[in-house]
C-alpha cells in the first residue's frame, strides 16, 4: 500500500509540473512532503486514542494519493489504491492487528 501512495503522489507531482525540471522536483517532493506528514506525529502518546487517531491519519494520507490519481488522470489506479486502503485496513484489524506496534 506504501508503495501505491508513493507512486500515486509522484505521478501527479510529475503531472503538475509544467518543465521537466519541475516535474522531477514535484514527482519526488510531494512524496516526501506527505510522508514527512505520516511520520510526524507519534501518535503513542495520545493514549487510547493513538490507534484509532493513527486509523484516521493512514486512512486521509492513502485517500489524498487516490486522489492525486484522480486528479492526474488515472481514475482506474485511483479507485484500486482506495480500495486496497480499506482492504488492507479491515485486515489489520481482522487479523487482530494493529497499526501501532509496540517501540522495542
């Protein structure tokens, strides 16, 4: 799923670019740009909160890249990114996984 995100905020950064130099600066700074986002916050400190608050954060960051897709074009990648989202959340969740994992 990671690797879809990347690619979807990469594609639509080289999209948005109108010189090839932008769109090489773009295709490699909007990724970095929204998983400096994702790794931001720890979200262990927020207590009870932390996973269901971490839920909301993944679910916004790997939307937005659908959403990027969307925007760039690609409307069938854009909708297999959203659906696999939300399959690979109920499975976390299903497996009697979590998104947080215990710091060792």
């Amino acid at each position: 799923m990671e690797l879809g995100i990347v690619v979807g905020f990469a594609f639509w950064g080289y999209a948005a670019g109108k010189t090839p130099s932008s769109k090489i600066l773009l295709a490699i700074g909007v990724p970095v740009l929204f998983f400096s986002f994702w790794g931001l916050v720890d979200f262990r400190q927020a207590g009870r909160m932390a996973e269901p608050l971490r839920l909301i954060q993944e679910l916004i960051v790997s939307g937005l890249a659908a959403l990027a897709l969307f925007l760039a074009g690609q409307v069938t990648f854009a909708w297999i990114l959203a659906f696999l989202s939300i399959v690979h959340h109920a499975l976390v969740y299903a497996l009697g996984e979590r998104l947080l994992k215990d710091k060792a």
